[in-house]
C-alpha cells in the first residue's frame, strides 16, 4: 500500500482543505482553513476558534461552509474543498438535506455551490494534508 500523501490540485484548480478541532475541556472549538494552488503553494489560510459546544459533525460542517465562502469571497476558483468529516461529505453530496441541526449548515453549503458549480466537496483522510501543511 502506498504511503499517503497531500496531492496538488489540477492546475487551474484550487483546494481548500478545512477541519474543526473540538477542545470539550475548555469549551472551545477550532476551525482550521488552508487555501492552495497547483504546485502547492498556500494562497489563504484562516484559523477561528469558537467558545460554543456542538457536535464535531456540526462543526465540521461549518469548517466546510466557511472554506468555501473564504475561497469565493477571495475568487480563488475553482475549487476543491477536502474535509475528513466522512459524514458530512455524505450529507452535501447526497443531494438531501436532514431535517435536523446541521442540516441548516447543509442547506448553505448547497446554496453556495449551486451559485458555484464548479466547486465540489471531497473526502480526504486528516493524515494526508494536515502532515504537508
């Protein structure tokens, strides 16, 4: 099995790699943004922390929608958004949104990328991006 790597977008293609940390100790949440072209190079990060407590789906969710309204509002599209949340992948790229909590975040994930069709949401293992960044 080959060692897993971050891997460049296309050339012409951004990604936008996201993730949320949740530190339930202190009751404080991380969002972590990272913004980068085809040869790799880091084009816009952005890092907040928010002192509520939700779910880590929730939160990822909304790591997610605030990556891609950071790469629209900076114009740095098309992109990629990759977010190890397995579950909320599924969710955005189902189509369906769930009648629960983060189902609103689902809903303006959706929204955005209808107004940006050429941005999609993938999963990619934590491991790969988080080791090159």
């Amino acid at each position: 099995m080959a060692p897993l790597s971050w891997r460049p977008p296309d050339d012409g293609v951004i990604k936008v790699n996201t993730d949320a940390a949740v530190d339930s100790m202190n009751g404080k949440i991380g969002i972590g943004i990272i913004i980068r072209g085809s040869k790799g190079e880091v084009l816009a990060y952005s890092a907040q922390t928010i002192s509520v407590g939700f779910s880590s789906e929730i939160m990822e969710s909304l790591a997610v929608f605030r990556g891609l309204v950071f790469a629209c509002d900076s114009s740095l599209l098309p992109c990629t958004i990759e977010t190890d949340a397995h579950v909320v992948v599924n969710l955005i790229n189902s189509g369906s949104v769930p009648l629960s909590d983060i189902g609103l975040i689902i809903h303006d994930i959706a929204q955005v990328l209808v107004c940006f069709p050429s941005c999609k949401v993938v999963f990619a293992f934590r491991l790969i991006w988080l080791l090159t960044a």
